[in-house]
C-alpha cells in the first residue's frame, strides 16, 4: 500500500516582489541615470535651501526615534 505523497513537498517558497516597472518591459531607469538627475537637482537649490531641507528633516527624524522610544516605553510597561 503507497502512501499519499504531499503535493507541495518539492514547492520552494517564492518572494512576492509585486510588479515593477522592469516587469513591464524594462521602463525602470539605471540607478546611474537616477544619480544624474538627482545631482542634476540637488545643483538648481541653493546651499542655505538645502541646509533649511536637511535641519527640518532631522529634527522631524529627532521626533520620530523619540515618539517612537516612549511607545515601545509605553509597551514595556
């Protein structure tokens, strides 16, 4: 008498990665050519604009990490 083997033995699992835009036909840009544009538009601001930018992102991190210590906190408890 032949046991019945499990269909899924031989599946190995996939990961998902979703549809991109390389799946439709390669339209995804080089990372190379990205680079290029973001320089491209990082030289049109001028220097305090940026620094203005990376100040108000920081302190937004800042806030961020510290909400986020008085949740987990708050979960210890």
């Amino acid at each position: 008498m032949s046991v019945p083997a499990d269909e899924s033995v031989g599946d190995l699992p996939v990961r998902d990665v979703g549809l991109t835009l390389s799946g439709i036909g390669g339209l995804q840009e080089s990372s190379t050519t990205q680079n290029l544009k973001a320089r491209q538009g990082v030289s049109r601001i001028s220097r305090e604009e940026l620094e203005d930018r990376f100040l108000r992102l920081r302190d937004e991190n800042i806030l961020l990490k510290q909400h986020a210590n008085k949740q987990e906190e708050k979960i210890k408890r």
